[in-house]
C-alpha cells in the first residue's frame, strides 16, 4: 500500500470512528475528539466540523504573574462559554517562550474545547537552562491562579507541562502549597529522573523496560546540555560566551524549522559561518553541533554531567520529597527521541507504588510533545479517551 493510500486509510477509520464518538458518546469524549481533530488537523469535512462547534477563542492581552523569580509573562486563552476549569499550560526549552506556535496553537485548541487556558513560559527554560527556580515558578503561578475566584471556582486548577517543564510540574505537584490546589497534573512527553535523561542525550544509554523501545538521541537535547557546560572547564572562560552565543544560534534554527524554513536554513548557515570565527576548542565542539555529530560530542560531555545540579531532588519527581496528591496524567510519544517513552513508564511505576492516581499513554501519533497523524484508528480512541478523561476533571 502506498503512503498516500495509507494516509487515506487512515483518515477514512479516524473519521468513522470520530464522528461517532462526538455524535454518540458522552460530553467529555466528544470535548476530546474534537480537541484530537483540531490539534491533528486531519483535514475534510471532519475537521471542518470539529471547528465548527469549537468555541470561539479570545486571547486576552499579556499579563504578569508574581513568582520569587520576578514578574514572569503569561496570556490567557477564554473560551466563549462558562468554564469550569482553568489550565496553567507551560511549554519546555524554547527560547519562544508563549509565543512558541505549537504551543498557541494547543492552547487555542484546549480553550476551544470549553476550558480557561493560561500559558506561562518558565524564563530559566527560555535560557536553556533547567534549574530548580523553574519548579519554584510553577508552584507561584499555580497558587496565583488558585487565589482567583474567577480562575479557580472550587480552589484548584490544572496543570499541564510539556518536555522538560512536564517532569518538573509533577515535582511541583507534590509541593505541601500547592498539592490540594489541583484539580490533576499532566506530563506531555516528560522526564521521571533528570540525570538519567541527560545521559541518555549524551550516550544513548536509557534504563530498559519490556515493550518500551528507545531510540538514539536527538541533536537539540546535548546541544542543550553543551550550553549549560560551557562554563564547566569545556572551553576557556574567555571562550564560553562566544560558545554559547553559536549554540543559541543553532537552537533557534532549530526551532524556525517549524515556522520558516527559508529562515531556518539561512540562520543554520549563520552558525555554520560563525563556528569559523571561533578558537579551538570551541570551534571545534561547534562544529559537533553544526554537524548534528552527536556521536562525537555526547561523549565529550559525559566527564561534566555531574556539574549541571541535575540530581537536586526539585528537578526529578522520582527523586523529589513530596509525591502529588491529584492524579498525574503522564502522555508520551512512543519514539520519543528528546526524552525517551521509558521515562514516563518509569515515572507511573515509581508514582503507583506510593499510591497515586496515575493514567499513562504512550501513542504512536506523538513525536515529542506534538501530534503526528499517520497511524491507526485505535492509537486515535486511545487518545481520544485518555483527554477525555482529564478535560472531565
């Protein structure tokens, strides 16, 4: 069958059985249904009639949320309709911060589906940096939020963090503040445990588990890593800045790929030219990323992993003191190669154990941390039922 036929296929299935979950079933499947259609943009008349009975969407002007960090940016997404809960909705590394278009975009998605959406982006994470301030950021934002009547009717809220802010909101969950203050936490394609991530993106190595397949690591994650090291005796001091200034540029282009690829192209071409500017070594750790040469610079990172503070128990909800008390919705791309699937079983492993409410997916429609349309009917349900479950929260 050729790919065109199987994309064809594929759309017939989810659209029978689409249709007959938002025609059939009960309010929050057919909330979720219609959230999978919008975010997976299957296209035809199904999508057209998910839009359709979306609620429409205002994005309020930007406001500033009080944390011991400092005032931090976010922007509410308000449906036109009565809502019955509010979403703190945070994005991981970017440097876009909320203006990150996957991230609108699922935050428009999610307040069409009748609920209040607030995204803030964590500044530390904008920087490339993962740091235990970002957990103490989550923790103010959520207690802000649940001060608010008009934001938290009964007290509580959601939460939900993507990639790396994913493992750090289930940290922040278990917090004595905040713990009671939430109506669930949701993980899109977290970590459990941080230094075993940061291994893995600089070795390929990952804890196995039977049925969990990890597969080699992606370039952004150790060119991440690279960034936060460069301070750490990798290069000169007088070399960091220059450094960190060429992997900024190579994760930005990184990023343009899913905006402009005439942009991304051409600022992939400005680190390439300006790694030629360099001294060694820092010349040569920038061509590693320039050339994507993970093979040869994770193992050039290994000796300073120690010296990133991964293993501070407010990084990792597998290491932190305090567990959740709501349940953890734990959501994650099946060939995840920024942070690998077993992470999130891992994490349900560890969490059920001590008695918390935990629901895992891992879906072959999900890269990291976005939807990936090409598969089959019943991966669609699965996903269909597991946000059904949380938007009746």
């Amino acid at each position: 069958m050729t790919g065109m036929a199987s994309r064809n296929r594929w759309r017939v299935l989810a659209a029978v059985l689409l249709i007959a979950v938002l025609v059939y079933l009960a309010a929050p499947y057919a909330r979720a249904a219609s959230l999978f259609i919008r975010v997976a943009h299957v296209g035809g008349r199904v999508e057209q009639f998910a839009k359709d009975r979306a609620h429409t969407v205002t994005v309020l002007p930007r406001h500033m949320v009080s944390t011991r960090l400092g005032e931090v940016a976010a922007q509410f997404y308000r449906p036109d309709a009565a809502t019955s809960r509010t979403i703190l909705l945070i994005p991981g590394i970017h440097s876009m911060g909320i203006d990150e278009p996957r991230l609108t975009a699922l935050a428009k998605d999610l307040a069409g589906s009748g609920v209040m959406v607030m995204t803030m982006a964590l500044p530390d994470l904008q920087r490339y940096q993962l740091t235990p301030r970002s957990t103490d950021v989550i923790e103010d934002a959520v207690e802000w939020m649940t001060k608010r009547s008009d934001l938290a009717a009964d007290g509580r809220v959601g939460l939900i963090g993507i990639s790396f802010a994913g493992g750090l909101s289930v940290v922040a969950a278990g917090r004595p503040a905040i713990r009671d203050k939430l109506a669930y936490v949701l993980s899109f394609g977290g970590h459990a445990d941080l230094p075993r991530v940061m291994r893995y993106l600089a070795t390929g190595e990952e804890a196995q588990v039977p049925g969990v397949e990890t597969h080699p690591p992606h370039d952004y994650g150790v060119a991440v890593i690279l960034y936060g090291l460069a301070d750490q005796g990798i290069v000169p001091q007088e070399q960091v800045a220059p450094l960190r200034k060429g992997v900024e540029t190579f994760l930005y282009a990184s990023q343009l790929t899913l905006v402009d690829m005439r942009q991304a192209d051409a600022t992939f071409q400005k680190a390439r030219d300006y790694a030629k500017t360099l001294p060694e070594p820092a010349a040569m750790y920038m061509a590693y990323v320039n050339d994507r040469n993970v093979a040869k610079l994770g193992p050039a990172l290994v000796p300073y992993l120690g010296a990133l503070g991964a293993d501070s128990p407010t990084l990792s909800a597998d290491r932190a003191t305090d567990l959740p008390t709501a349940p953890v919705f734990l959501l994650h791309g099946s060939e995840d190669v920024v942070i690998p699937p077993v992470e999130s079983v891992l994490l349900g492993n560890y969490l059920r154990e001590r008695n918390v409410e935990v629901h895992l997916l891992l879906s072959h429609l999900i890269t990291h941390a976005e939807i990936d349309r090409t598969a089959a009917a019943t991966e669609t349900w699965k996903l269909v039922s597991f946000w059904a479950n949380v938007l009746k929260r």
